[in-house]
C-alpha cells in the first residue's frame, strides 16, 4: 500500500467517522437489566390460557416444544420480562401477538405449577407427624 492510498483511506474512515458522529440517534443505558438477586417475580398473565402446558414455543432453540416439557429455568425465562426490541430510532417494535400468547401460557403454567408445589408442601407439613427430640426420653 503507498502513502497515497494509504492517506485516502484514513480520509475514508474519518468521514464515516464523522457522519456517524453527526446521527442522533438515541443509545439506550442499557441493553440488558441487570439479573435481580434472589428470586425471579413473575406477573400474572393478562389472560389465562386454559392448556398452557400443550402451548407450543414458535421461536428459538425450543421451537416445536410444549411449554410442559421444559424445566422449571426455561418455564421461568419464557415467562419473565424481558426488555423490548429496538428499532434504529430507539423506539420499541409493538410487541407480537404470537410473543403475548406464549408469555401468557408461561405465566399461566409458571402459577399453576408454583401453586401445586406451594399446596403440596402446606398438604406435606399438616399430614406429617410432627416429631420432637424429646419424645424418646427414658424419663
């Protein structure tokens, strides 16, 4: 490469440099939340899907599965909030209603699902004797 060239190509780039520069296009504080320490909330759906363990995933690498198949992690991914997707202009596309329907039928499974573990470890608790150290007591 000569010097020409050479100085033609910075020219090059500190006009790309410039006319990116010159955009204003607004960059958001951040792209991705910062995971919350403890336990994941997950709302309520706004509309309960009455087979939401049949519900199948349209996108990804869980394509073609049931919402039942998954563990209790990828359940809770499908079924937490997510950030919206950007355009260029940092305005967010409106959300899919294929996107609405799978977030609903995961937060729908995700309740029901917590509800029979929460009932079962209640059901657990009252049904099992309670066992004291001082019951085998020789006096």
């Amino acid at each position: 490469m000569t010097t020409e060239q050479f100085d033609r190509l910075m020219a090059a780039i500190d006009g790309i440099k410039a006319s990116l520069d010159a955009r204003q296009v607004p960059i958001p504080a951040q792209s991705r939340p910062i995971p919350a320490a403890g336990p994941v909330l997950i709302p309520m759906p706004s509309q309960i899907v009455p087979d939401a363990a049949h519900f199948q995933i349209h996108f990804g690498k869980n394509k073609g599965r049931e919402l039942g198949t998954l563990s209790a992690k990828s359940l809770e991914w499908y079924a937490s909030n997510k950030p919206p997707q950007l355009r260029n202009d940092g305005t967010p596309f409106p959300p899919r209603s294929e996107d609405l329907q799978l977030l609903n039928a995961a937060r729908t499974l995700h309740h029901r699902l917590g509800q029979v573990t929460a009932i079962s470890t209640v059901a657990t608790l009252v049904m099992s004797p309670a066992t004291n150290a001082d019951d085998n007591l020789p006096f």
